[in-house]
C-alpha cells in the first residue's frame, strides 16, 4: 500500500501495490516511483513485507499533531495581521510557545512579528525578535530557508518607506547588519555573510563613511583571495561585486587614478557572469570617469552600456543614466540624436527624460534662448543632479560658441555689448569667453577693451588656408617627380 499525505493532511491517496506488480515491474519505474515518493518530505518509513512494499507515513496515528497545531496556530495568527497587528503579534506567539523545539513554524512566526514590529514602529521589540530569529539559523532551519529569509527581512527593512525619517539616519539598518554579522561568526555561511558585509558597504557608502567602507572592502577582499594573496578568479562574479562597490567609492571621492585602474581590471574578468545590475554600476561609473577626463567618446560608450544593463535588470537607474548619456552626446558635438537607438527610442517621452531631449534639440540647433530657457523651467529635474550641475557650464560655453561664431562671421569689428545682447550674458562674462576662443584658435582676432571691439583678423584665418594649400600642392608636386622618375 502507497499511501500520499496531502499539505494540510486532509486527503490520503492509496494505491495497491502487490508483490506481483513489484517482480512484473521494471526496475527503472520502481526507482522513479520510490524516487518521486521520497521529494514529498513526508518521513515515510519503507518495510518489506510479505504482500510487497508498504510505505507508511507520520499520519494522525503518528507524532504529527503538534505540528499540525502550530501550523493551523500560524495561518490563524497570518490572517490577523493586516486588520489586528497587535492580536497577530500575541497570536503568534502562541506558535513560539507550542513548538517547543526551535522549528520551521517558530522560524516563520518570528519573520512574521519583525514586519509586524517595524510597521508598528517598535524598532527596540523588532529587534529583540530579530536577535532571537539568528538563534535558528544554526540547526532548526536549512541554510538555503535561512539564507533567504534574513536577506528578504533586510531587503524588506532597507527597502520600506516606513518611518522614512528614522531610516534617514539608518542608524536602524547598520544595528541589523552589524547583528547579523556577529550572529553568522559561528554559523559559517560564508554566501550570508559575504552578502550581509555588501549591503552594510553600501550603507557606509551612502552614509559617505569611507573609512568604515574600506574596512569592509579589505575583509570582502581577503575572502576572494587565493593562499598567495592573488585574487580568486574562480568566484569572479563575487569580485565583481567588490569592485562595483569600491569603484563607487572612488567615483564619489573623485579619484579618478585609483578608478582608473579599478575600472580596466573589472572589465578583464571573464570568468563570472555578473548581474546586469553590478555591471550597470561599474559601467556608470566608468562614464563618469571618462568625461570629468574629457574622453567624451568612451564616456558615452559606457553610458550606453550601463543603460542598456540596468534596463535589463529593471533598474530606476536607467532614466538617470540616460541622462547621462544625453549629457555626453551633446559635450561631444554629436549630430546623432542619442534617442534614434533602438534602446533609448521607447524612453524619448518618459517625463523624467522629456526635458533632456528637448535640451538635445536646442543644443544641436543652436538655440541659445531655447536652451536657457529649458534650463530654467526644469531646473530641479535637470540642476538636482550634482554629477549633470557639474558639466552644465561646459554645455553653456559650447552653444556660447557656437552662436559667437556664426554671430561674428560677416563681421571684421563688432561691439562686444552687442554680443553680449546676443547671448544674453554679461560683458565681462563676453570677454572671457572671446579670450578662451582666442587662445584655442576657435577665432583669430583682438580685444579692444578701450572701445569695447573685438577686431578679426580674416586674413590671417584664409592665410593659414592658403599655407596649407601650398603645403598640399608642393607635396604633391614632389610625388609627381617621384613617380615620373621611376616610370624614366
């Protein structure tokens, strides 16, 4: 006789199974029967006997029934929780009380009253509760369940925009981290703790304790090393990781040497397969780099890149890095509209985007009035982010330019307050962007302070033309010599 107990142990299906079938059976049917049986978990004890093979499992007959008590005490306590939080929280303490044993239900009762303590705000009881729920995860629970669970409770802490002014602080975050961590130095779960360790990195990262942070990285580093001290490409992806989070760390200190070389070594591992997420993180971050260096080209290599992997791995992040991008087209003089890609198209008219692609079409068609003026109508949208405040000025100067120069060439003297009215800036401000083009070589001319002229020197701009037609024309009048020469 099989029998099979249902979840809940309310419904029992049998089947007959003779001797007769057994030695008619072919033995590859018997091992996947015996095989399926065993998945279901549910203690069976297999006895020979004289009629076959009987398979007989903990039923009411058995020791089940404390288990089914605290199972039906926990779905009883769960559907108090959203209308009556404080009778769920006695509720499921009942569940600690009858298990006896630390178990699976005990383990879930507790998870439940840590949700239930934070959305109440009793932060000192969510963590007494907190603080007891380590104590399972050394023998009551798998690792994998208990892996899971704490990673969803801190998720689900870090996350929530419950008491949004107490997390500012994260003073609450950093206590569940730093719990957690004392709590696995002798459950040996290395996967936990290496990921408990990150997060908390994170939360010294946001907090912009750099100190703290390094202190981290160095032990996050030691774990992925070889005996030699070289690192351990064989946990590549957890490298990655890593790098991902000092690469920050670099970006936000501005140190672009340290980045640097961070960068080039994250993107030469090839043994891991990475999350898009983390690759979307170092790829920003490289983009940055790249355009604080003027490398405007690789800039937006990357932030195509980091867009592209955080539009993969559903991150809010893309819209940001979009932007970014945006940013880098236009500093690089491209007359290619960064949302004709097939990737950036779907996100032309997304609000938070909208604003930079209408800056894009100012920019490219010299519209100095236009630009300014989506400047200052989106300024939060645009001016919040200290990383596009930064390079602003720079966008400014480039269109100044643009339209000084179409502005001043039918002109051989031209008043620099009419400039001025033009670009609607300062004179003072006209005149330092005359030196700088000047100085560049962007325009051939002087500045006349006395009587507020800028005079340009046509000549000398067509008569560097003409010396490097000459230039042009000698050279290949020495290649005609040479190849009659030859031919004689």
């Amino acid at each position: 006789m099989i029998s099979c107990a249902m979840m809940r142990r309310t419904t029992t299906w049998s089947y007959p199974f003779t001797s007769e079938l057994c030695a008619r059976m072919p033995p590859w049917l018997h091992w996947i029967i015996t095989h399926t049986l065993r998945s279901h978990s549910l203690r069976d004890q297999m006895r020979n006997t004289k009629r076959g093979i009987e398979w007989k499992e903990y039923s009411e007959d058995s020791n089940s029934e404390p288990n089914v008590d605290l199972e039906n005490q926990y779905y009883n306590s769960k559907a108090l929780k959203e209308d009556d939080p404080k009778a769920a929280l006695s509720s499921f303490q009942k569940v600690l009380e009858l298990e006896g044993e630390k178990g699976e239900w005990g383990f879930k009762a507790l998870k439940q009253m840590i949700k239930i303590n934070f959305k109440l705000t009793n932060f000192p009881e969510m963590m007494n509760r907190y603080k007891q729920l380590l104590t399972y995860i050394r023998s009551a629970v798998t690792r994998n369940y208990s892996e899971k669970s704490i990673n969803s409770i801190l998720d689900y802490i870090s996350t929530s925009k419950q008491n949004s002014d107490f997390l500012c602080q994260m003073d609450l975050l950093q206590e569940f981290y730093e719990t957690t961590l004392e709590a696995l130095k002798d459950a040996k779960n290395d996967r936990l703790w290496f990921k408990t360790n990150t997060k908390l990195g994170k939360l010294y990262l946001e907090r912009e304790e750099y100190g703290k942070l390094q202190k981290i990285l160095r032990q996050l580093h030691q774990s992925c090393q070889t005996d030699d001290g070289e690192d351990d490409l064989k946990k590549g992806t957890q490298l990655l990781e890593i790098y991902a989070l000092e690469i920050q760390m670099y970006t936000a200190q501005k140190n672009n040497k340290k980045l640097k070389a961070l960068y080039e070594q994250s993107l030469h591992i090839k043994s891991a397969i990475p999350h898009p997420l983390i690759m979307g993180v170092i790829r920003e971050c490289g983009g940055k780099m790249h355009l604080r260096e003027g490398e405007f080209e690789k800039a937006h290599t990357d932030f195509f890149e980091a867009f592209k992997n955080y539009d993969e791995s559903g991150s809010p992040r893309r819209t940001t890095c979009l932007k970014y991008l945006v940013l880098a087209n236009m500093l690089m003089k491209s007359g290619i509209n960064p949302f004709d890609s097939q990737e950036a198209k779907p996100y032309k008219n997304d609000p938070e985007i909208l604003a930079m692609t209408n800056l894009v079409s100012a920019y490219q068609n010299n519209d100095i009035t236009e630009f300014e003026k989506i400047l200052k109508t989106n300024h939060s949208n645009i001016m919040d982010d200290p990383f596009i405040r930064e390079h602003i000025e720079e966008l400014l100067r480039n269109i100044r330019t643009q339209v000084l120069i179409k502005l001043i060439k039918p002109y051989t003297r031209i008043h620099i307050p009419f400039i001025s009215k033009e670009l609607n800036i300062d004179v003072a401000d006209v005149e330092s962007l005359l030196v700088q083009c000047i100085l560049d070589n962007t325009i051939h001319g002087r500045i006349d302070q006395v009587n507020q002229l800028l005079e340009l020197d046509h000549q000398k701009r067509g008569g560097a033309r003409y010396t490097a037609l000459d230039k042009w024309t000698n050279q290949l009048n020495s290649l005609n010599q040479a190849v009659v020469s030859k031919l004689a």
